[in-house]
C-alpha cells in the first residue's frame, strides 16, 4: 500500500468515526459536513472528496460502525449454547451498548433515516448483521428440539433484533419497563430450555400439540 493511499485510508477513518461520534454527541439535526470535519480534526472539503456527500459519509459510518460492532460480538455468539443463553448474551451487549453510547447513536440513525433516503438502507444493513448473527444462533440452539420444525429461524432472529431495537429506543423513557420486558424475554428462554429437558415422550407431546394448534 502506497503512502498516499495509506493516508487516504487514515482520512476516511477519521471522518467515519467522526460522524459516528457527531450523530451521537450532537444528534442528527446538527450533523453536517462542518461538525463531523471537526469531530475528525481534517478540512470539511475531504467529507466531499471521499464520501460526495454528508448522507453517503452517514450511510457509510453506519454500516462501518456496524460490522466494527458485530464482529467484536461474533465469538460471544459462536459459544451460545441454548435460546436462554442467547437472550442473556442479549442483555449483556445492551448494556455494553448503551454504556458506549450506541443506543443513543442507534435512535438518532432511524431518525436521521426520515429524511436521510441513504441512512434507512444502510441502518437496515448494520441491523441484518446482528440477524445474521442471531440466526445462526437459533439455527444451532433449536436443533433437536420440538420447536424445530415449527419455528422459522429468520423471521424469529428479525423478531428477537426488532424486540431489542425497540428495548433500547423504549428504555430512554421508560427504564423500568425496558428492564421488565428484557426479563420476559429471557422467562421465554428459560420456558424452551425447560422444553428441552422434558426428555423424548414430553417432546413429542409436545409437538403433536403445536401439530394441532397448527391445523385450526
């Protein structure tokens, strides 16, 4: 790698953890090409020379913060064993979150994305990278089971990232509630576990139940 291309590299780091940082401290309303440059300590003309626009440098920080976010996360995710322990991980990288300023930086990404026409893509891009994370999980942990062949991991990985996503957003003004209803997520996880040790007449019960309930 060159020395010019090296610092163009630099450069563009620079402006992405920028305007991650601006988002976060100073809201999207405030964000421009001015306080992001100065968030980065660089000249406002390079947010134009390397992004062509304050909306592609956000689209691009949004996806980059994501996938620096996620993979810290992936190892975590490799050694989840069973739905209880997915939700427990769950809590834990919420409060690694919110503690890092990411869920503020989360809410201000869905605002921005009103009125930014790049940022609703690239904030559901950075979301299926936690979706692909928790899917694999599921995909994993319901093997065996008796919800098996009854659950779509997909759309139930986009329910687990949405009821997280809509934790932290409701946190901001109900923390209590946001608390209560991280509990209930994991009691879930806690109800599958137990379904797990019911042994194979109880689980096959049970699947002929959901079988049931299936054709009504």
């Amino acid at each position: 790698m060159s020395p010019e291309t090296a610092k163009s590299q630099e450069t563009k780091t620079k402006l992405l953890e920028g305007a991650l940082r601006t988002l976060t401290e100073q809201g999207i309303a405030k964000t421009s090409a001015r306080t992001i440059a100065a968030a980065a300590g660089v000249n406002q003309g390079l947010v134009f020379y390397h992004f062509g626009s304050v909306d592609e440098l956000l689209a691009a920080a949004c996806r980059y913060g994501a996938e620096r976010t996620v993979s810290r996360y992936r190892a975590r995710f490799d050694s989840v064993a069973s739905l209880s322990e997915l939700l427990a991980v769950g809590r834990e990288i919420h409060e690694q979150q919110r503690a890092g300023g990411h869920v503020a930086l989360l809410g201000q990404l869905l605002a921005g994305a009103q009125t930014h026409e790049t940022l609703g893509p690239a904030t559901a891009a950075g979301l299926d990278l936690w979706i692909v994370e928790i899917e694999k999980v599921l995909r994993r942990v319901l093997a065996g089971t008796p919800l098996e062949e009854f659950v779509d991991p997909e759309g139930l990985a986009r329910a687990v990232a949405a009821s997280f996503v809509g934790i932290e957003l409701y946190e901001g003004v109900d923390a209590a509630g946001a608390s209560a209803a991280l509990g209930a997520l994991e009691q879930l996880g806690f109800l599958v576990g137990a379904l797990e040790e019911l042994g194979p007449v109880g689980q096959r019960a049970v699947r002929m139940h959901v079988r049931r309930s299936g054709r009504r």
